[in-house]
C-alpha cells in the first residue's frame, strides 16, 4: 500500500471511512481553521490510532487507511 500510495498507482480514499473517523475529522478541520494546531495536532494523532491517515490536500482532508 505505501509503495502504492507513493506511486500514485493505487486510490485506497474509496474504503468506506467509519462515521467516528469522519467526525473526528471534521474536528480536526475546525480546529485548523481556528488556528489550533495542537488540537489538530492530536486529533490527527487519534485518527491514526484508528487506523486512519489524514492528508491535507487543496481539496480538504484525505483519509486513507494507515
């Protein structure tokens, strides 16, 4: 997945992303817009407890499994 991931080959944002990701994400977006980056901070880090990784893009967050 990571050699995928780096390559561009292969899109894993299409697995299904539970609602509590989701949410926690959302969090995590309000947060850096509030310029809270230490709550973003360790909302990324819960998320990827998870086993989810958070991409920042142009487009907003990508969520990918770790």
């Amino acid at each position: 997945r990571q050699f995928a991931k780096v390559l561009g080959v292969l899109d894993f944002q299409s697995a299904s992303v539970p609602e509590e990701v989701i949410r926690l994400v959302d969090e995590r977006e309000q947060a850096r817009r509030g310029r809270d980056f230490a709550r973003s901070d360790a909302l990324r880090e819960r998320i990827r407890h998870g086993g989810w990784l958070v991409e920042d893009t142009k487009q907003g967050p990508r969520v990918l499994p770790v």
